[in-house]
C-alpha cells in the first residue's frame, strides 16, 4: 500500500502559479520581438537592475573576471570541465554516420550534423551556477557547433567572475550579462546587436523554461528545464540525517524545488523529518530549503520495491538518488528519471558540479519523454540515399509507382514513372480513377 505522509501544495495552485509565469513570459518575448535592444534592456533594467553599456563583454572584460578568481578555483573549474569534456566525447564517439547497401544498386546512409549555432544560458541570479557554463558550452564544442554564445544574468551588480571565466574556458564565442526570460529571447529571436541562434539550451528558473516552450519551432530547444526536482529513494539500510541532506541538497535551489522521500520505512521516514528540522537550523541557505520543504516536499511510503519502482516511475524525477541495499534493482526497473545517483557513496551534488554526467536535466515529468542535455542533442542525424544502376532506379520505381497509385498522389507517381520509362523502357500502371481502390 501507497501511503503519503507529506504532501505538498494543491495541483490547483500550480495550476495558478503556472498560468501567471505564462502571461508575464509572453508579454516579454512580444516586447522583444518587436522592439529589440531596447526591450531587453528595459527588462534587464526592471529585473535585475542592470543596464551597462553593453550587455557582450569585451576581452579586456573577460581578462578581468580571471584576476577575480583563486588560482584554486580556475583550476577546480578546469578539473570539471575536464570531465565533462571526456564524457562528452565517449558519447561523440557513440554516434557514427553510416552507410549501407541495402538492395542491390541502393544506398541509404545518415550523417551526424552538428546544430550550427546555439545560445547557452547560465543561471546566476540567486546562485551563480558556475556548472551550466561547462554542461552546455563545453558538450556543444564538443559536438562539433561552430558559434556557441552564452548568457548568464549580472550577479550583486556585475558578471559573475566564476561563471565568466567557465565560459570562456568551456570556449564561448560570445560573453553576455544578460539574464532571465529577455536573454532567453534576444538569442532565439536575435536583436540588433546579438545575432540570433538556432537552438537554445541550459537550466533555469520556470519563466527561463516557459520562455524556451513558447520559442521552441521558431527555434530549437534542449528540453524544459525548470525548477530543481530530486526524489531520494531509501531503506534502512541509510540513515535520516544522510536522506534530510540529500533533501535540503536540492531544496535549497529555491522554493518551488520540489524534494520527495519514497521509502519502505516508516522510521526512517520519522528519522529523515527529525534530521531536516535538526539541519535546517544551521543550513545558510535555510529560508529557500524550508520553504520549499513545507510547500513542495512529499514523503511517501510503500510496502516493496516494486511499489517504489511503481511510484518514482509516475514522479519522474528530475534527481533520483537512491539508497537501498540493492541498487541496481531501481537501474534495471526504473524507466522515468532524469539521472539516477546510484549508491550511498554518489550523490546529486557529484553530478551537478563536477563527475562528468551532464546537470541539464528533465523537469515536471518530462523524463517520460526525453533524457537530459548530452552531446547528441547538439547533432542532427540526417539521412540520405542514392541509387547506383538504371535496373535498381527501375525496380524500386515500380513499387513507388503502385504505392503512390494507392494513395491517389498522381505527382508523386509520375516521378517514379518517369525513371522507369526512361530507364527500364516499361509502361508504368495507370493512377486508378477517383474513389476507386487500387487492385493488382
């Protein structure tokens, strides 16, 4: 039996608090649509109280943000990129162009393209998240994309050093401070002073995600990332104080982050409520982690795995950390989850920051449908054919001819009967008259 022992705010609520970020989202990408520069600075000015005199930063700007950081921390940010860079290339190296011969004379293949130019966008308003720079700059590099921009938003009146020099070491072609749903719209929608791009990725708050779902045809889009989501699966074969921290780990991000604990445990569920009350009285960042606690925060109980695997499953999960004796049993059943944090020894920091795995993950259920960030979603895989010989031209074209006759398309039977006219000296079958099914 499925049992919620904490739940948290209605579906109605959500309902509201999605309806207003939608209307605030489509007002400013009509502004910006319409008027350009113009409206992008407005709304930075509104927003987060910057207007410089120019949003891209110059060499000498990106030179100064080096001279702000530790030598320790540009090494420790060059160790990530590391990572991430030999991780995307593993995956690079996984997708290869192929060619076949599949009937004699016929040829199919594919090519992997790369996306030509994409706009990266880095959190940095709140916390600045120094990691989005490497997740998406350094995989789109590595995929092969020639124009990579990148926009973070100005952090305590200027551009955060950290995340400045990530993007400049993950290989940015462009550097702007810029941030929220205007900088979202000036790279898919181009202004006059940023050209618009052809994709746009990376994580961010719900207006930066309800920003890239109303853009997404006129340009392309990674996957709607919004606010932070972690499910923490355990048993007692782990403790409450290591579950609260887990919890608080990603509540923290702000306060619609939701945070679930799913357990076989009752005490341990008890345990895990004692520890977050006990944490959250000394945790910094206590105010954002408890309200998203009491607002978003669930603990549900279950009485076997396989009703764990049944409910993390329907949760879907951005962060699924699981903590059991065996947990390899969630990897080989679970099929909905942005990333799982196998093991007591791993956990949703590691990933976020530094191991390798990309941090741009599925939000609200997304994880049904689509993976996180990764270099593939930098690449196209196109396909293409060629006929080698008049008799596989002739031979294929007999086929076309009778199928297209089917549906009725006179044009596109044509263009098979042409070639076997011209190729074969054959009399292609009449297109059967209106209404009438084709025979023979």
């Amino acid at each position: 039996m499925i049992r919620h022992l904490k739940t948290g705010i209605s579906t109605e609520q959500r309902a509201a608090d999605d309806a207003q970020v939608r209307d605030t989202v489509e007002q400013i990408l009509a502004d910006v649509a319409s008027e350009g520069d113009a409206a992008v600075r407005r709304y930075s000015q509104r927003f987060d109280g910057w207007s410089p005199p120019s949003f891209r930063l110059s060499p000498d700007d990106i030179a100064a943000a080096y001279t702000k950081l530790a030598p320790r921390a540009i090494e420790d940010i060059r160790f990530a990129q590391q990572q991430v860079r030999n991780f995307a290339q593993i995956q690079r190296a996984a997708l290869r162009d192929v060619e076949v011969e599949t009937l004699p004379g016929v040829v199919l293949g594919h090519r992997n393209l790369p996306i030509n130019s994409v706009g990266c966008y880095v959190p940095g308003g709140k916390y600045p998240l120094v990691a989005s720079a490497h997740m998406s700059v350094v995989t789109a590099k590595v995929a092969g994309v020639k124009r990579v921009i990148a926009c973070a938003p100005p952090y305590q009146g200027e551009p955060n050093p950290a995340i400045v020099v990530a993007m400049d070491m993950a290989g940015a072609d462009d550097i702007y401070a810029c941030g929220g749903v205007q900088a979202i719209a000036a790279m898919a929608l181009g202004t006059a002073t940023i050209a618009g791009v052809d994709m746009i990725v990376g994580p961010g708050n719900a207006y930066v995600a309800e920003a890239k779902r109303q853009l997404f045809g006129r340009v392309g889009i990674d996957l709607l990332a919004g606010p932070t989501e972690t499910l923490v699966i355990a048993d007692d074969s782990v403790d409450g104080e290591l579950c609260a921290a887990d919890l608080l780990g990603q509540a923290e991000h702000g306060p619609n982050s939701p945070a679930v604990l799913l357990t076989d445990s009752e005490q341990l569920a008890r345990d895990t409520v004692a520890a977050i009350d006990k944490q959250l009285a000394w945790l910094p960042t206590a105010e954002i982690a408890r309200r998203a606690w009491q607002d978003y925060g669930q603990i549900i109980v279950c009485d076997s795995r396989d009703e764990m695997v049944q409910v993390a499953d329907e949760i879907g999960s951005e962060h699924v950390q699981v903590m059991t004796r065996d947990p390899d049993f969630f990897l080989q059943r679970m099929t909905n989850y942005g990333a799982l944090f196998l093991g007591p020894e791993t956990n949703v920091s590691y990933g976020d920051k530094v191991i390798g795995t990309n941090h741009t993950l599925p939000t609200r259920k997304a994880s049904r449908y689509t993976g996180g960030l990764w270099v593939g979603k930098f690449i196209k895989t196109c396909t293409y054919q060629r006929i080698k010989t008049p008799q596989a031209s002739v031979m294929i074209g007999e086929y076309c001819s009778r199928l297209c006759a089917i549906e009725g398309f006179a044009g596109h039977k044509e263009q098979a009967d042409i070639r076997i006219r011209r190729y074969g000296g054959g009399s292609p079958a009449p297109l059967p008259s209106p209404g009438k099914a084709a025979t023979g």
